[in-house]
C-alpha cells in the first residue's frame, strides 16, 4: 500500500486539521475537526474495519484505538517500529494522549528517534488509560503531523509477565521490564547475613565459581575484579532481578518471537548501580541468551521527577565512563535515562559518554507544560488544580523518588493570577504537581484540563515543542546521528 497527501474538501461543518493521505485503492484518510476538541478521522472510499458514521461525504470516525489500529494497517509508517541502532532515542511519555504532535515538534530534525507512546502499568492505572488508548495517541498524533519517520511504542515498567503479553498483542515494539521488587539492599546487610542470603541461591556455586577473584579486562581502559564480598552483594542484590527480567523476555518471545527492543531497569531503587553490579547483570542476561537494547541503572546523584539532577557531578561522569564503556563492550546496548524529565545538566554528558547510543526517557514534564497552558489561559482553574494537587500529596507520592517538602510552598490561595506560574518553576510544588497526575486527570478537573487544551492548541503544541525541544538541543546530537 502507497500513501501520498491529496487536497480534499472537508464535510459540511467540519475543518481540515492534517494533511489527506491517500492509500493504493484511492480511499483518502484526514483528521477534522467537528467542534472544538472533537477531531475525528474522515475516510472517503473503502470503510471497510472503521467504525464511523455516514457523513456528507464517506464517514467521520472517532478516534479511537479500534480505529487507530485499522489506520496503521492502510499505513506501514503509523505501526510502532525498532529503535534504528545508529540514532539515540527518546521517549515522550503523554499522560493525558494528546501531546504526540508536540513532541515530534521537538525533534526539530534533530536525528532522535522518538518513542512516541510510553506509559507504565502504573501511569495506566493513575489515569484511567490502556495500553491500546496511548497507541492510538501515537498513531493519529503521528499521522496528524504527517510524520513518517518510524516511532516505537514502550510498555514501560512492567512487572508483570502479563501486561507485557498485553502490550504486544496490541504491537508494541518496545518493552521496559522493572524488576525493582526483586532488588534486595545487600548493600546494608552485614557479612553474616550476606552469606546467608547467598547460599540461599540456586545457582550459587556456579555463580562464586563464575567471579570470584576474577578480573574482567572490559577493554584496554577498564579492568574490574570481583572479590568474594562484590560477588555475594551483587548477586544477592539483583539475581532475583535478573531471574525476573528472564521470565518476561521468555514470555514476550514465546508471544511473539524475538523481533521486539528489550530494556532492563533497575533505576527505580535506593541505592546506586556500581560498574561492578552492572557488570554482573550485564552477564548473567547475556549468560541466559538475553537479547536487551538499553539498561537503566540507577545512577548517582539525586534523580527526581520533574526537576534537574543534584549530586556529585565528577563522581556522576567516572560512574557514567565506567557505565558506558561496559554497555559498549557486552554486546553495544544503550543506557537509558530514567526520570529523564528536565536533567539538563545530565544530557550533553550522557550523549558524549555514551558516544550517542543512548536512551532518555520523559513523561511528567509534558503534563506539567499542559498545566503551564492553564495556568496561563484560566488561572482559577489552576489555582484549584494546584489546591486539589497539595490535598493528595501525601497519598500521591509513595512510589516516586522525590524531595519535595509542601511547608515551603507559598499559599496558593495568596498568589495573584500573575505568580501562579511560578509554582511550575519552583522544586517543592513542582514535584507536588507533577505526581498528582493520577488524583487530577481521574478527577473532576479531567474534562476542564481538556477543554483549555482544546481551545488553545497551537499554544499547547508550541509550549510542548519549547520544552521538550530544549531537551532534545541538550542531548547535543546533529541530525547526521
């Protein structure tokens, strides 16, 4: 099937939103608009797998994943696509699924391949999305900016075997696997019950006779030596981890072969990843015939939702050298950034670090630029979204990283229309913004949210395109990656 732009009057009181594409059979495909914020697909010729109804002309379908997926069939460039190895990539993650032509105004031709749908289980369950609702997102925002070059689509953080079947069902090319349940913190144990805990293990002959008191040359500039102790705590700290990210892979290539990106992140912990804990993880997948594109340490240094790193920078670029130069060497997979959200102080060294195989991964910051445009346009609105956000704080934020302290924010109520802004700008009430996502898209400010979007929407994409392009300029890749 060929697909190219054709001009083509819209129905009687509806506007042209997109490009038309035309398929090999001549049956034309556009997005309109029938009121504000009610786009809807318009198919003129073959309507055969939509479901729609009859227009003045052809019919007018909402757009649903049902649909979104029958528009990816006419379509090779709508359907989640393998990241490209030679090119760094980027994950939008949009929590409220309207923000994909923003986001591919960000790359600005930058040479990123973005990951246009991404959403965890838990994200799903905070908004009251599926995995086929952020797919359909992807889809119509991709075919909206008439964009045809390749994106992919990550079941982010799975914990379950479960939902990753559910996510590749659905095509998915891309799958995160979060094992954090199973990472112990050896790292505080004492000798005692470290050695306990290590003969515990399965495999734990074979493991001791795997590393102990041996040294890894990773290449000319690395040499890393694993004494009994370094074997037992990393084993004892991500073995059940590694276990658990073989059972989801197995499960996926037993769904759906082996053609699909597999990411490992151990991001979501207390303690940082040593080069040597990466190294043993690295290993045992590859010792188990893990095929893994990206893994997600957890790094050094503070890395909250919402705003940029904190830390030891030095410390944070020699883990990082060591990091990379492993990731290079065991088989060429990227490291991905989690909490990737606003770490602009992170990206210039993280792309050179890792000479551009590299993943960062974004979500949060794209619904708080949605909240930056209401707090624009209808500031009350915020103003109760903002009260609302500090009312489930506490409850909000059990799963996330985060440093945010409600006493040192600023009255809301006290704030004049032209300061509310600011609560977008500062550490404490961004991060308390930024994790009541779930409270306020379930809640009753869900369709308010949408309207403001819906009236101003160019503002919105453009804001979108602004901050996750300052992003993308900070990865520091030219369009020749």
């Amino acid at each position: 099937m060929t697909e190219s732009t054709a001009d083509r009057r819209a129905p009687d009181g509806a506007v042209s939103v997109a490009p038309v594409h035309s398929a090999a059979d001549g049956t034309t495909y556009g997005l309109v608009r029938i009121a504000p914020g009610e786009l809807r697909l318009h198919v003129v010729g073959n309507p055969d797998g939509f479901d729609g109804e009859a227009a003045s002309e052809g019919i007018l379908c909402p757009l649903t994943p049902e649909n979104a997926a029958a528009l990816a069939e006419r379509f090779d460039w709508l359907r989640p696509r393998r990241i490209p190895e030679d090119r760094p990539s980027f994950g939008f993650g949009d929590r409220i699924g309207i923000a994909a032509p923003g986001h591919l105004r960000a790359l600005r031709s930058s040479g990123v391949f973005p990951v246009l749908a991404q959403q965890s289980v838990r994200e799903n369950v905070r908004t009251g999305r599926t995995f086929a609702d952020v797919l359909a997102g992807a889809v119509f925002g991709a075919f909206r900016e008439g964009y045809s070059g390749g994106f992919g689509a990550d079941a982010d953080h799975l914990k379950e075997p479960t939902d990753a079947l559910e996510a590749a069902r659905l095509g998915y090319s891309f799958f995160t696997c979060d094992p954090g349940d199973h990472v112990l913190p050896a790292e505080s144990m004492s000798i005692d019950e470290l050695r306990h805990r290590f003969a515990e293990i399965d495999d734990a002959d074979g493991i001791r006779n795997r590393y102990v008191d041996r040294s890894f040359a990773v290449d000319e500039t690395l040499v890393l030596h694993f004494s009994e102790e370094d074997v037992m705590r990393a084993a004892v700290k991500y073995g059940a981890a590694v276990e658990h990210a073989v059972r989801i892979h197995r499960a996926l290539v037993g769904e759906i072969g082996s053609d699909f990106d597999y990411e490992v992140s151990v991001d979501e912990t207390e303690s940082p990843t040593s080069p040597l804990e990466h190294l043993f993880v690295a290993l045992e997948l590859r010792r188990r015939d893990i095929e893994f594109v990206s893994l997600a340490p957890r790094f050094v240094g503070a890395m909250e939702k919402g705003v940029d790193w904190r830390g030891d920078f030095d410390r944070f670029s020699t883990d990082l050298a060591q990091h990379a130069t492993i990731a290079r060497s065991i088989g060429g997979y990227r490291l991905s950034l989690h909490s990737g959200s606003d770490k602009f102080s992170l990206y210039p060294t993280f792309t050179r670090e890792t000479e551009g195989r590299c993943h960062v991964k974004t979500a949060g910051t794209s619904y708080l630029v949605a909240l930056e445009v209401v707090a624009r346009y209808e500031p009350e609105l915020f103003r109760r979204i903002a009260t609302s956000s500090l009312a489930a704080f506490a409850e909000d934020k059990a799963t996330y990283h985060i440093s945010a302290d409600p006493s040192r924010i600023p009255s809301i109520e006290g704030l004049s229309d032209e300061r509310l802004p600011e609560l977008l700008a500062a550490h404490d009430s961004r991060q308390v913004l930024h994790v009541a996502f779930g409270s306020i898209l379930q809640g009753e400010y869900a369709g308010e949210i949408a309207r403001v979007l819906a009236q101003h929407e160019e503002e919105h994409f453009a804001a979108l395109a602004a901050h996750l392009g300052r992003h993308i300029d900070g990865l520091e890749v030219t369009s020749n990656a």
